[in-house]
C-alpha cells in the first residue's frame, strides 16, 4: 500500500502501533515524554500516570491494546437491579460482588494495574483479576459506590469491562481445572512415597529382611497407591470404557492398555501382598499414572488458558432497551428480557440494536460491518429493517421489535456457525491414529504371547503379559506428543499468536491455502487519511486537516475517526449540523465550511466556481472527500483503510512455500479488487455472504485443499468454524474469536508465517518421537514376550523413552 | 528396628496430612491463576521511576 503521504515514523509508547506522521501527542511518563498514536491512548496514558501508576509501564511485558475510541458506553444501565440479577451477587455483609470479563489484559501488569486502580476506589473492599481468564471479582458496598462508577473506571484505564454472563462454562473449566491438579497431586505424593517404601524393599531384595518388615513396606505400598489408581487413574478408566464401548477399531486408544496395565499390575501385587508371595510392583502403577498424568494435565492447561472465555452473543447486545410505551411518550429504560415484539424502542446515536426491528421514524446510518463485512455505514430510513447487534451511528432512530433473542439474524448466524463446526472435518492427530493401531496390535499380541507361556510355563504368564503391556505402553505417543504441542504452543504465543485448538500446529503444517477476510483482517477497518490535496494557496496541508478535524470533533462515523488523530484546536467550529451520508456542515470564523460527499459540499459554492468546478476525483483508488467553503473549493482528502503490517511478509513467504492466497469479502465495492491488485493476491471475491463464504470454502475442501481461513467479524465466525484451521483478529469480535482456532494477539500477520515454520518444525519432532517410540518397542516388545524383562525393569525402560521423547519435544521452547 | 513398625505407619499420617494441605491449597483457589502470582513479587509498589536507562519495552517487542 503507498504509504507516501502519511509515512509512518514511531511506534506508540502505549500501545505499539504506529503513530501517523502530522501527529504530535505525548505524555510525560516518569520523567520523559512518550509519543502517542491517539487520544484514546493519550487520555488513558494520562490516566494511569495521574492515578501514580506509570510503574505499569515497567512491569509490563507486552503493550497495552489500543482503546476503542468509538465505543460509547451507558454504563449506568448496569445499576439497575434487574440487569445486575445475571452476573452480581449479594453477600451477607450487605455488599455486593460481581465477576466481569475484562478485554485488553495483555500481561501481569495490566492485573496490576487494575487491581490497583479499583482497589483505590471508595467503597471497593476487594479486587481480584485473573490473567489467564481475563476474569476480574470485584467486591464493593452499594452504598459508597455503584457498579457503573467502577466500570467506567476500568474503561478509563484503558480496559473494556463486560459482565460474566457464561457462569456456567467458567464454573465447568475451574472444576476440571482444580480437579487434575488434585490428581496429579495425589499421584505425585503417592509416586513418591511408594517409591521411598519401593528402594527399601529392593534393598532388602538384596541384603535380606526379616518376613514381618516385607509384608509391613508390601502394606504400606498397598494402602499409599489405592488412592492414587482409584482416584488419580480414574479418568484413564472412563475414557477406556468409552472407548471400548464403541467397539470400534478406531476409537480404539491409548487409555485401553493404559487401564489393563495400571489395573493389572494393581490387583496382582495386590494378591502378592495377600498371599505373601510373588513381587509387587506398587511403585511401577504410581509412577505411570503419575507420568501419564503430567501429560494430560499440560494439555489440558493450555486447552483452558487459551479459550477466551468470551463468546456468547448476548455479549454483544444491550442489557437494556429504551422502550417507548406510546408513540410520543418518554422512553423508559427496561431490560432487554423484558421487551416483547410490537414494542417501540428508541436507539440513539452510537447504540447498539436490541433487537431486529423495522424502522419507524427517523433516519440515520448504521454500521452492519459484524455482519455484512461492510465498513460503511449503511443508510436506514422509515420502513429499513435494522439488525440486532448492529450500531446506530448517526442519529434517534425509533424501531418497532420483529424479532428478539433466538429469532434473530444474529442468532441465525450463530446457528450457522454451530452446523459449520459439527460439518468441520475431523482432525486426528497423527499419534491417535498410528495409536489405535498400536493399541490393538499390542493388546492381540499380548494376548497371544499370554495363551503361549500360560501353556508352556503357567505360573511366568502373567507376569509377562504384564510386562508386554507396561514396556510397550504407548508413552511416547501419549506423552511427548502433547507436550511437543504445548512446547511449540507456547512459542506461538510469543511470536503473537494464540492457539485455542490442539489440532492447529498439525493442521498449519499441511495447509495449500491461505484465504484472508478484507475489512478488519487485511485491513485495520480505520480510515486514514492518504493524500490531502489542498486547492487554495493560503491553506497548507496541515491547515486543511485542522480544519476538517474541527467540523468532525463530535461525529462519531468512520470517516470522523479519519480526523480525529489530527489536532484540533488551531480552529475551534460552531453550529455544526451532520448530514445523514452527506457530510458535515460548521461555521469556522466568519465563514461555513463542508466537509462530505462532492455534491454536498459543492451546493454551496458561488454559482461561477460551482459550473466550473471539475467534479473528477484525483486518484480511483481511494475514497475522496472535499472540503469546501463559501468562497469554494479548499482540499481533497483521499481516505483509505490502512493494511495491517506483516501481510507482505506474509504473502512473499506462502508465495514460496507455494501456497495460494485468496481474498474473500462481505464488502461489495470495488475497494476489493483495488487491495487484492495492491497486494498480488490472484485470486479474490467481493460482496460475499457469510453462507457464501462457507460455500467456497467446502467447495476448495472439496478439491482437495486444506484452508486457513484468516478472519475477523461476525460474518466470518461460520467460515471460521468451516476451515481447516482459522486465525481471528486479536481485535475480532468475541463470537469469531472464540470460533476461530487461534487468535492473532500482536497485530501483526507476519506473525501466521512464523508460526507455520514452528508447526513444520512440530511435525518433524512429532515424527522423531514417534519413530523413536516405534524403534523402541521393536527392540523392547520381542525382549518382553520372550520374558527377559521383569515388570520393574519394563517400567524403568518405558519411563526412560518418555524422558528422551520429551526432552526431545523441549527443543521447541528453545 | 523395632521401632520402624511404628515410625512407618505414622508416615501414612503425615501423608494424609499432606494430601489434607494439597486439597486446602488447591480448593481455596491458590492454582487459579499461574500466569499471574509468579510475577506479583516482583510489582514493587513503593519504588521509585528509575531515572536512567530508561526501558524500552518497544524495541523487544519489535524482534518479535
């Protein structure tokens, strides 16, 4: 994209994006000034160093997210006594505790820095944040403070607040969370106990112990490790049930001979220690559930901290609605499950839509980007049918309910999306489906190498089929490949990518096409301003913006936000009245000026200028506005979206591992096909629908392609769920954040090449491992049949290959 | 020796008290977040901005 008008010179000190050339805003921050790259991050900035936190800026590890300057919020709603029923609870103390869902905690210092700022609240008695569930507990006394005050506070700081409404799933994730910990650490302790008893009963293997002491260590081992196999192993069970209830070769897994083998050696040492005789090997079970433990608890944490606990789509409604009982009478706030359709609410400017609704009175623009793709702002006037979960940009708007909750297009999308996941082809990690076979294979040979000793030497049978079972245990598949996923899942994240789904590293090495939403993917969704044109001599470039900025302070529109980074304040405006999808109109000075659309702006040039004016924009490729005034014409602005940086990178590295790129948009201009030419993306398509873009993307699975599907908005949530692997915005509406495999955290897209060279690594590791696992039960399993290993020495052989497997698997973190 | 028939069995006491603690740690929420505790020790509340070097966090990040 050329940037030659506005190049880009510093990064923002806040939030590390780059800062636009003509800009010039600082906070003095421990003593120096640090440039900003807009108000929003400036007012923030400021308000963390005037409530003497700028230590944030030295504990912090990652930058802060830039905060939505667009988003204007009633925090009062959530004081009413029917919205806080959802999500605040009353204690017996008389105060009240919520848990809300915190958007933009980057790091440890941003919980600092809300724990901090909130706690210095009057009336907050107790604040807890918690990094990886984005989740904050606030405790306060309703009498000295209110919900909405604090809420606010937190958006002042930088941070965008939402009431937890998905309990539920949070209460779910925390079980299971607690749960495994308890486990692996029952197992662990009894691992290690068992293990003490375990030395001093070999040693008396050696050295000779009295009969009384033996069976005193065998009782001891007996009663330490019943807990750890009924209690730690007990998932390996119920997932072997499941698994064998399928009866299916398939599903066979590796938790099958798992179970026979911790089972097995179990009541066998068992009868040992009852009968006084045999060998027992209490330790072998404890330090394989403990092993196996390890693993499935790694998994399980990257599993849990990487979901984004947001998600469902009445987060992205209104709590309230202001309902209007009679056509002229006052609106009266309720809450949104109160509202019935036939109902008549009022939406003003900068709210969102409760509902689906058709259009009663009033006419102003609303943005349906979530939806549509669309980054304008759409024109809506009596008789439109607006959408829940929509924005009203412009002005009142007064809507009858058509449809509410469930019936809604937004919720038709989700159930869209949800079809679209059941449809996803199902990914089996390489380890599953080289385990199901090794399952059975080790289970028929068992048993055959059994019937074969139980008839040529009986009492030695067992034992045997014991060892077969441990010294083949499938270790090195179950173990090292999780941790090999979390070794590189790990690096990810630092590269800026966050991975939600186990399947995405395996998926990303094998990828034929890359398929890249428009607005808010490839591009920012931000106007900027590209080229300022002035026509009169006696302003200068800077002087146009300043004006323009001037007559767009208060707009709230997208190409308002174009200005808005601009100083304002060499000229102040008055009287300014917005044009619904005209433009603006304000008196500076003694004159008027206008700012919008060439015919809006040229209606009130002197009737000569106004024949002669050449009405041709200077350049196609961007979207023009004029600025004009009485006397005439006084600059063009040429607006375009800016790219995300990294994209280039991105393409020049796919177009050498020769994967195709395409580009695929809700957006209907002809904006489409400038950027994909921009770019060198071949292939492209505009105007497409969310179902549309499911459809391309089953039809290129149908030929055989696996597809990355970068993404970003609602509209893209379905094809999200429909791809092979999806990537959302870090930014990206929280439905398609939390339908996408992973999340672009850092903004930057290069970041998705990086991570493929990571996946591709994976791979090659995943491979060792298994080849290394296949090589060492090929030596160690002939070894077991014939009965030269004992069960001991099967243990020390298998936990001995699991080490060299995931140290192996580390590599990746390096 | 004797004595190792007492001493052993009041072992499973001390496990049992230890399994007791592990359970009081993990249900009062001390696992919750592993992300965050490591790192509170080091947010010094009452130090003061050093004046010189001043951090660059944005440089690392650039690498990145």
């Amino acid at each position: 994209m050329p940037d030659s008008a506005l190049e880009l010179a510093e990064d923002c000190y806040h939030c590390g994006l780059p800062i636009p050339q003509h800009l010039n805003l600082t906070v003095n921050i421990s003593g120096e000034a640090q440039a900003m790259c807009c108000p929003g991050c400036q007012a923030v900035a400021l308000s963390i160093v005037d409530g003497g936190l700028e230590n944030f800026y030295r504990f912090r590890s990652e930058h802060a997210q830039r905060p939505n300057e667009t988003s204007k919020h009633q925090w009062h709603v959530y004081d009413l006594e029917e919205v806080q029923a959802d999500f605040v609870a009353r204690l017996a103390s008389g105060e009240r505790e919520a848990q809300l869902l915190i958007q933009g905690i980057t790091c440890a210092a941003c919980v600092w820095l809300l724990e901090k700022q909130l706690a210095n609240m009057p009336g907050v008695t107790a604040v807890t944040v918690n990094a990886s569930t984005h989740r904050c507990l606030i405790r306060w006394s309703n009498d000295t403070q209110n919900l909405s005050h604090i809420m606010s506070e937190c958006q002042r700081i930088g941070y965008e607040p939402s009431p937890a409404t998905d309990e539920k799933a949070f209460q779910a994730r925390k079980k299971e969370n607690r749960q495994s910990l308890m486990r692996l650490g029952v197992a662990g302790i009894g691992m290690m106990q068992v293990g003490m008893v375990a030395i001093a009963l070999y040693a008396g293997g050696l050295q000779g112990i009295s009969e009384g002491m033996q069976n005193l260590l065998r009782y001891l081992s007996l009663v330490i490790a019943t807990p750890v196999v009924f209690y730690s192993a007990k998932p390996f069970f119920q997932a072997a049930r499941r698994s064998l209830a399928h009866a299916q070769l398939r599903h066979l897994n590796m938790d099958v001979p798992v179970s026979f083998a911790i089972l097995g050696a179990y009541f066998a040492s068992v009868y040992s220690t009852l009968t006084n005789s045999g060998e027992v090997y209490f330790d072998s079970v404890s330090m394989f559930t403990f092993f196996l433990l390890v693993g499935r608890y790694l998994e399980m944490r990257v599993r849990h901290s990487n979901s984004l606990a947001m998600g469902s789509l009445s987060q992205l409604l209104p709590f309230t609605a202001n309902r209007l009982a009679e056509p002229e009478s006052d609106p009266v706030a309720v809450p949104l499950k109160s509202l019935l359709v036939g109902d008549r609410v009022l939406v003003r400017a900068g709210e969102i839509f409760p509902s689906d609704g058709c259009v009663l009175r009033g006419s102003s623009s609303v943005e349906e980007a979530l939806l549509t793709g669309e980054a304008k702002p759409l024109r809506k006037k009596v008789d439109d049918l607006v959408i829940a979960g929509t924005l009203n940009t412009e002005s009142v708007l007064e809507v009858r309910v058509t449809a509410l909750g469930q019936n809604t297009t937004l919720s038709a999308i989700d159930k869209l999306v949800s079809r679209a996941e059941l449809e996803k082809p199902l990914q089996q990690t390489l380890a599953d489906k080289i385990a199901a076979y090794f399952v059975a294979a080790v289970l028929i040979l068992s048993l055959l190498v059994g019937s074969f000793w139980y008839f040529y030497e009986p009492e030695q049978a067992f034992w045997i089929v014991l060892s077969i079972l441990v010294v083949t245990c499938p270790c090195a598949l179950s173990l090292a490949t999780p941790v090999a996923l979390a070794a590189a899942t790990s690096a990810a994240r630092r590269q800026g990518l966050l991975i939600t789904r186990a399947h995405v590293l395996e998926s990303m090495a094998s990828i034929t096409r890359i398929v890249f939403d428009k607005t808010g993917t490839l591009t920012l969704g931000q106007l900027r301003v590209k080229h300022c044109i002035p026509t009169q001599k006696q302003f200068d470039e800077r002087q146009c913006m300043a004006l323009a900025a001037a007559l767009e302070k208060n707009a709230n529109h997208p190409i308002a936000s174009a200005f808005l980074a601009e100083t304002a304040g060499f000229f102040s405006a008055s009287d300014i009245r917005q044009y619904t999808a005209e433009g603006v109109e304000g008196q500076i000075g003694k004159q008027c000026y206008r700012l919008g659309s060439i015919e809006f702006v040229s209606n009130i040039f002197p009737r000569t200028i106004q024949s002669n004016f050449n009405t041709s924009v200077p350049e196609r490729n961007l979207q023009w506005i004029l600025l004009g005034s009485e006397d005439g014409p006084v600059a063009w602005f040429g607006l375009s979206d800016s790219v995300r940086s990294g994209i280039k990178p991105l393409l020049s590295y796919c177009a050498a591992e020769s994967i195709n790129s395409e580009l695929l948009s809700g957006d209907a201009s002809s904006a489409v096909a400038v950027l994909a030419e921009d770019l060198g993306i071949q292939d492209f398509q505009a105007g497409a629908k969310p179902a549309d873009k499911l459809a391309r993307i089953h039809g290129l699975q149908a030929l055989g392609e696996k597809v990355l599907m970068v993404g970003d908005g609602i509209n893209d949530a379905p094809v999200l769920a429909g791809a092979d692997v999806s990537i959302a915005m870090g930014a990206a509406t929280d439905l398609a954040q939390t339908r996408a495999d992973a999340v672009l955290l850092n903004n930057n897209l290069q970041a998705i090449a990086r991570v493929r060279g990571i996946a591709l690594k994976t791979r090659i590791i995943i491979r060792q491992n298994v080849t290394w696992a296949l090589c060492y039960n090929a030596l160690a399993l002939p070894l077991a049949a014939l009965g030269m290993v004992p069960p001991w020495a099967a243990a020390i052989g298998m936990s001995a290959s699991s080490l060299v497997v995931t140290l192996n698997a580390l590599r990746l973190n390096r | 020796m004797d004595s190792l028939y007492l001493l052993i069995p009041v072992v499973l006491v001390f496990l049992v008290l230890a399994i007791r603690f592990l359970s009081w740690a993990i249900k009062s929420g001390q696992y919750d977040d592993l992300d965050t505790e490591g790192q509170r020790i080091l947010f010094d509340d009452d130090a003061t901005p050093k004046p010189k070097p001043k951090p660059k966090p944005q440089v690392e990040n650039d690498k990145t």
